[in-house]
C-alpha cells in the first residue's frame, strides 16, 4: 500500500447457477497471486495480469467446467472487474491514462487505457487457431470484454504481429497490466483530485 494514502483493496462474491466466484485484489500490491478457476491457461494468463500489474489477485472459482470454459472465463472477469472499480472508488489521482507496445519473442501486442468510469473494449487481436492446449482462444476476448465493462475501463487492445498463438494471449494480459498499473498509480501532481474537467469518474 502506497504510504500516507488510503488503502486501495476490495473484494467481491458471485454465485450464480453457472459459477462460484470470490475475488480479491489490491491495487497498491505487489503482485502476489492465489488463483484457482480449474482452468490451467487461464490461471497462467491470470498469474502474469498480478505480476505485471503489481495488484495482489486472489481468485477462487468453481464454474461448470463440464460443460466449457466460458462461464468460469466471463464471470472472473466480472468479478475482477468488479473488485478493481471497487477499489479505486471515485479514482481520484490516478493517472488515469496509458499506453504500451509489449514484445515478447515474435509477438507485440498495443494495449491502451483511460480508467474512464465509462466501459468500452475495442478488440484487433486474431489468432490462427481455435485452442490453445484446451482452452478456447475466444475466451481471452470475453474475459477482458468482461473486465472492461466491470471496472468501468476503455479498453484498446491490438496485436500488431505474432505466430505463436501462446504469445499472443500472453502478450495481451501483460501489456494490459503494464497499463493498468500505470493508468491506476497515483499522480503526485494532482493529488487528490479527480482527473477529469467534468470532476467525476463514475461514466
């Protein structure tokens, strides 16, 4: 937790017939993680979204995996996305923007962001294959879908080039970490203030 400031943390539950979902994250962290959604990739991809973005993730999720992934994909999305407006509250002295182009061997991914309070994704990633392993490579779309409109974020997402489709999922959720931890760290030129003409962040 950054000195002198109030904490940032918050958690959230979600239960639906679908998925069982507990949540927890801290946005002044330092990038440890607990996740288990049953899901190896996606725990992977979850693992590099803390580390990389500095907030502590705690997730533990039971969906109905029997029948796919993608409940348990989109609804630790909401929760995320949930926890992470929650914590930020009314986001004032937060940087607020960011961007970053992201390599990783042949791959870079573009990831940008205004933590708004108005949810907006736009998605330019392709991949060449439907699976990765087994998990469905769709679903890294319907997860940050999910957390955009959760944590009240515009969202721009472009894989400028790759082969490997690995890469290409992992090059998204550490470019959107970069650029959450530097939209959601705080401005010391303007603290305590909403950075926004309008004095709100809440869309």
């Amino acid at each position: 937790m950054a000195s002198g400031k109030e904490k940032r943390a918050a958690s959230v539950s979600r239960k639906t017939k679908e998925t069982e979902i507990s949540v927890s994250v801290d946005i002044d962290g330092s990038g440890s993680f607990d996740i288990s959604t049953g899901v190896g990739f996606f725990d992977h991809m979850l693992e590099q979204l803390s580390r990389h973005s500095l907030i502590d993730i705690t997730v533990k999720a039971k969906g109905d995996l029997h029948i796919d992934d993608h409940h348990t994909v989109e609804d630790t999305g909401i929760a995320i996305g949930q926890a992470i407006s929650k914590a930020l509250g009314d986001r004032r002295g937060i940087a607020r923007y960011a961007s970053l182009d992201l390599a990783m061997d042949e791959t870079l991914t573009r990831a940008a962001i205004d933590v708004s309070g108005r949810p907006f994704l736009v998605w330019n990633v392709g991949f060449s294959a439907p699976k990765v392993g087994t998990f469905d490579t769709e679903l890294v779309r319907e997860f940050f879908q999910a957390l955009a409109q959760n944590a009240g974020i515009t969202l721009h997402v472009t894989n400028h080039y790759g082969a490997n489709n690995h890469h290409i999922a992992e090059t998204c959720f550490k470019a959107v970490a970069r650029v959450l931890r530097a939209a959601t760290e705080h401005d010391p030129r303007q603290a305590g203030v909403v950075p926004s003409t309008k004095g709100t962040l809440n869309g």
